[in-house]
C-alpha cells in the first residue's frame, strides 16, 4: 500500500514569508498498515502539523508528538507510521527555526521538538482544523496569517546577512568555496561558520554539499542512464561518480540507483521505503 497523497498539495507561501518559509506540504494517508518512510535533509529545518498521527523514530517504539518542530538534519531518520492520518509539513527556510525558538539552531541540530514544549496551546487549532478536516487551503492561510504576526517583529542584521549567503550558495548550486564566502561577505571563514551554524545548524561547507546533492537530484529528475550518470555527476559538481555516490549514500541512506527505483516519493526528500 502507499500513502495517497491529497491532490499532490504542495503550496508556495505569499511573497512577504518566502524569506522564512519554502512551502507547505498537505499529506494524507488512507490506510491502517504500517509504513516506514525516511525524511533525508535538504538544509531545511520545519514544522509538521497533525491531531492524529501516530509516528515512530527509527521503527522503535519510541513515540514522536503528532505535532512537532525539526531543527537541521545531518543525514536522514527513519520513521514507521501506524494507522490513518493527515499532516501539513511547514518547510521553513532553515534560519526561520532560529527566530521561533530563540536559541541557537546548532542545539536543535538533528533534534525534534515537541509544539506544545515551545508554543503551548498557539497550535492547537491548527491542529483541531486538521482533524475536523477542514479544507487544508484554508488552514494554510491560516498559518500564513500567524507567520505574519510573528515576523512583524525586528529580524535584524544578522538574518539578513545569513539569508544573503544562503541565496548566493542556492544560486552557484551548492559549488562554493570557503574563499568564494569569504570575498563575498568580507568575513573570514571561522567568524562565517560560527554564524552559520548559529542561525543554520550546519557549517557553510556542509550547506553547500547539501545544495549541491538536491542540485544533482534535480537533474536526476529529468532522467537518468548509465551513459549519463558520470556526465550529470560532473554537471553537479563532483569531482568524481564515486565521491557522489559516498554523498549521496551519507546523505539519503541509498545509492542513486536505488533512490531511482524508490516508487513513492511524497517530496522530494520525503520517501516510503
């Protein structure tokens, strides 16, 4: 069985909350067996939503809160799921945890965090809409209505420097230098990955091979043989297909070939396994 995914639901925020947020994601699960699925990183940290979803780390019997924020990511976790439900993943942009939890994103790296130990009751009816099944558009605006009134408050320079650096690695697709940062931000490397892993939760060498990792699975996307394998490994940014094939088995758990062959993709760095 797999997860029926609700009209492929995945929205955009409006243009004000772009800076914070990457989009949202509705899911909705029909069937009562269990499912493992796997969560790989993507450099972004998130906030997942739901009033009824039983979910469990690393096929244990370790319960995860149905509603809950994750900080970073340094590779993947395993989750087993037990039972119906429906869920909307925030994918924040990865700073944006920083500012709701005040503290330093590093701390929370690879960590998921219980809404209720943060935010109390401010999520509780996001999460009564979810099971009442109210039309998920309509709690997305909703959400994008309470994202508002808490970036109204000063971000400060500090976001926005982090947010500049993060735009110039998206745009060279992950295939940045230490000194490329350097000369663009006019900070030395050490005061840079302090800062980094402040609001980021990860240095700036391993942001970028994460870019540069979705860069390839991109062009993957378009489709994939083993005449082309090498020249696409190139395209991305590799110096070799071994060194990627290392990355990518860090970094998602599988080899290219068997992410390929992975039917059931919910997101791009969302899978059934």
């Amino acid at each position: 069985m797999k997860f029926c995914v609700h009209l492929n639901m995945q929205i955009s925020p409006p243009k004000h909350l772009a800076p914070f947020i990457r989009h949202y994601i509705f899911l909705e699960n029909h069937e009562k067996d269990i499912k493992n699925v796997r969560l790989f990183t993507d450099g972004s940290t998130g906030l997942i939503l739901s009033a009824n979803m039983n979910l469990y780390s690393d096929f244990s019997e370790e319960h995860i809160p149905a509603s809950f924020f994750y900080g970073t990511l340094n590779s993947y976790k395993d989750f087993s799921s037990k039972g119906k439900f429906s869920f909307i993943a925030v994918v924040f942009q990865p700073y944006f945890l920083n500012m709701i939890l005040n503290t330093s994103a590093k701390e929370v790296k690879n960590q998921i965090i219980s809404v209720e130990d943060v935010l109390k009751d401010k999520l509780i009816r996001f999460q009564d809409q979810l099971f009442d099944k109210i039309n998920p558009l309509t709690i997305i605006n909703d959400l994008n209505i309470f994202f508002t009134r808490f970036i109204s408050k000063e971000t400060g320079t500090d976001y926005q420097l982090i947010a500049a650096i993060q735009q110039y690695i998206l745009q060279h697709k992950g295939s940045v230098s230490s000194k490329d940062l350097e000369y663009f931000t006019g900070y030395s490397e050490r005061h840079l990955e302090r800062k980094f892993e402040n609001y980021m939760g990860v240095s700036p060498k391993k942001y970028t091979n994460i870019i540069r990792l979705h860069y390839f699975l991109s062009l993957m996307s378009q489709g994939v043989s083993d005449e082309n394998m090498t020249s696409l490994s190139y395209h991305a940014g590799y110096s070799d297909q071994s060194h990627l094939i290392r990355e990518f088995k860090k970094s998602i758990g599988l080899t290219p070939r068997q992410y390929i062959k992975t039917e059931n993709k919910m997101a791009v760095n969302f899978i059934e396994l």
